[in-house]
C-alpha cells in the first residue's frame, strides 16, 4: 500500500516538469523522437533514486539535473543533427536536380509551442527557446558548451549549480558560456524578431502562402516572401538562399500547377508551419513535407521544409486528405 501513495506522490511532484523536460532535452538534442525517448529514461532514473531524493533541492531542479546528464550521456553517441544550412553555403543553381543524404541524421521539428496554457509567461520562455534557427544553431556546440548555454542563458541558473551538475568549478562552467556565447554570435543568423501570431496582418500573411502555394501562383508567393527569403528541404543536400533563387527552384520543380498540394496550418518550435499533402492518383492527398515558417513583419523570411512523412503523426496530422479542390 506504500508503494501506491508513493507512486502518486512521485506523479504530483514530477508530472507538471514533463512539457519542459522535453523541451530541454529537445534543445539538447535536436530530435523530437530522442527527446521523448529520453524524457522517459529521466522519470525512470527519478523513479529509482526517488526514496533517496528528500527534498535536498527543488523537485524541478533535481529532475533538470537528471535530465541534462541523460542527454550528455546519449550525446556520446550521437552525431549531430543539422540542417542544410549547416553544411554549407546555398546553391547557386536552382535549375540543378536536387542530391538527397538519406543517410545523414538530420535536426526535426518540435509539434506545437510546448508551452503549458495555465503559465503565459512558460509559454513565451519555452517558445522562444525552441525556436528552429536557435535550436539548429546549438547543434553546432560541443555537448558541455550545450547544457551550460542552455542551463545559464536559458534556464537562468546559477553557474555553481551547473558546475555541480557537471562535476567541475564556476570558473570553468564560465569559461565554457563564454566559448559557447561566441560561438553563437557566428552560428546565429541576425533576423528579426517572429511577428505576434495573433496579429490578423500575419494570419492574412499564412493564408496568402496557402493559397499562392495550393494554385501555384508564382506571383501570389513573391508577394508574401522576403527578397533574402531562405528554403531548406532536408534531406536534401542543397539550400537557397535569397528570393529569385528560391521562387525559381519552387516554380521549376515544386509548382507544377493548381490543386497538387494541399496544406493544413499547424505548430511547430512555436512558428507557425503548414503540412503539406502532395495529391495521389486516386485523387486523395498524402502526407508529403512538413514546412515551419518564420514570419516577419516584412514577410516570410525563412521555410524549412521537412520532406519526411513520418513526421505526420506526432503532430496528430491526418495520414490523408479526401479529394478536394484548392482553397
């Protein structure tokens, strides 16, 4: 019978951590799928260890203790997962076919904002924090210079509490943000703040990307990109970069004509993203890509297109959309 009080004890204490544990361990991480699966393996080491926790420290840090550790020891074995931009600079010809690194461990999107509805001030902190560009660029860090970026500017805590966690001293946790801040100053590209989603001016924006892209209205996309608008495609190798290059590489070889896409609003690292389901000979829609958008003031400045299916059901997507006319 001590055993069930215990049991939900433990599930009050810890249950209110999960949504932000997995956003840590996301940032840590770069895959949503490696984050879940190590979320899981934190309440399973705190389950354990739970008769020996009493209460030293909060129940929140204790848990981001045993989290953080958790993902250094995964990231041992681990490559790092990026995005094309990582690897190199844009192609400069949109004409050329498309090279494909099915074997290269590529950076996933986040479903949803992550954020629990009761807290706006959580929701804002942990959106912010998993949006994709910062994400990707965190990948690009050491495994150490990760948690403590993460831990000190993210998470705000105290550099002896990280230099506990890792088992070393303030001055070398320190040293280990300073590198890891400089590093991101040349990894993190300067773009402007993401645009309130509740704006009706950036509602209106997502909508005339819908449209342009479901009829494929050339015209009607370069009115809703930014003249130094990104796409990435992983796992396609090649990227571009800037606006005339971009429309060109959709018009040749994504825009065939109206009514072949279909796509469906929806979250992702708390930007807005829309799934896009490419039509089947039957008629019926597939799941295809999944695009997260950065949106700005001045128009959508970046768009990553995920081009794997199986991404679909952690964003609770359907797996087919019935015939149907563009919108």
């Amino acid at each position: 019978m001590q055993t069930v009080v215990d049991e939900d004890e433990f599930v009050r204490l810890t249950y209110p951590f999960r949504q932000e544990l997995l956003a840590h361990c996301y940032r840590m991480m770069g895959s949503f799928q490696d984050a879940e699966d190590l979320v899981q393996e934190t309440y399973v080491r705190a389950w354990r260890s739970y008769h020996d926790f009493e209460g030293r420290s909060s129940t929140r840090l204790w848990l981001y203790r045993i989290a953080t550790n958790v993902c250094l020891t995964a990231l041992d074995h681990h490559s790092r997962r990026l995005l094309p931009s990582g690897l190199g600079p844009p192609s400069d010809d949109p004409d050329r076919p498309l090279s494909v690194l099915e074997e290269r461990t590529w950076l996933q999107p986040l479903p949803g904002s992550m954020g629990d509805a009761s807290d706006p001030a959580l929701i804002v902190g942990v959106r912010d924090s998993v949006r994709l560009a910062l994400v990707a660029a965190l990948q690009h860090l050491p495994a150490k210079q990760r948690a403590v970026l993460i831990l000190r500017d993210v998470l705000a805590w105290r550099a002896n509490e990280v230099a506990a966690l890792l088992g070393t001293t303030s001055a070398a946790v320190n040293s280990l943000l300073q590198r890891a801040r400089v590093h991101m100053q040349r990894m993190s590209p300067t773009e402007d703040g993401p645009a309130d989603l509740s704006e009706p001016s950036v509602r209106d924006l997502l909508g005339k990307y819908i449209a342009a892209f479901e009829n494929a209205d050339v015209n009607a996309l370069v009115s809703v990109l930014r003249d130094d608008v990104a796409l990435e495609m992983p796992p396609n190798a090649q990227w571009f970069s800037g606006r005339a290059a971009v429309v060109r590489f959709l018009e040749r070889h994504v825009l065939a004509g109206p009514g072949l896409a279909r796509m469906v609003p929806t979250l992702a690292n708390g930007q807005p993203a829309v799934a896009v389901y490419w039509r089947a000979h039957d008629g019926s829609y597939r799941p295809h890509a999944l695009q997260v958008l950065t949106v700005t003031a001045a128009g959508i400045s970046h768009v990553v297109s995920f081009n794997d299916p199986r991404l679909f059901p952690a964003f609770a997507l359907a797996d087919e959309l019935a015939p149907g006319k563009p919108r």
